[in-house]
C-alpha cells in the first residue's frame, strides 16, 4: 500500500499553553540549616528473623554450587519431592 501527499503541511501544534504549565509545576527547595529530613523505617518481626538468619548464614559455597553444577550437565542430579516439602513446612512452621 502506498500513501501519497504532503500531509505535513496539515499538522500544526501549538505548544505554548504546555510550557507554560510546565513552567508553572517548577518546585523550588532550598537547602540548608533550616532544611530538615526524618527518615524512620520499623521492620516486621519477619522481616528481622530474616535478617537474623542472613547474620548467621556462613555465605556462598562455590565449591557446593560447582558440584551441583556438573551432576545437572550430566543429569545425575536427583530431586527428592519429600526433601523440598520438608523444608518448605519447616520454614512454615519457623515463620509462623
């Protein structure tokens, strides 16, 4: 399908109601002595058991992440569903 014609000429925008609201939104702010921010943050009682629990974590085994690496590639790696469902309910239970 091929459109012919100058269509160009037909458009027209007049933009100077936009600038001057855009103008008129500025928000000034001073910085300063007087300038005062208060920030206070409260954590759940999950949201600190999982804190806790990241304090007491011995970090990232990359040897243990190797390892399982290479049983997937070879396709050796077996998942137990009870496993998953053990420890899916006891992080249930220890959220609770």
């Amino acid at each position: 399908m091929k459109i012919e014609g100058n269509y160009s000429d037909n458009l027209k925008i007049d933009l100077t109601d936009s600038i001057s609201q855009v103008k008129q939104s500025r928000v000034s702010y001073s910085e300063g002595p007087t300038a005062q921010v208060s920030n206070n943050v409260t954590l759940s009682t999950t949201a600190k058991k999982i804190l806790k629990n990241e304090k007491n974590d011995g970090g990232f085994d990359s040897q243990k992440v190797d390892s399982l690496k290479k049983l997937i590639s070879s396709g050796k790696y077996q998942i137990s569903a009870e496993k998953i469902a053990d420890g899916v309910l006891g992080e249930i239970k220890i959220q609770g």
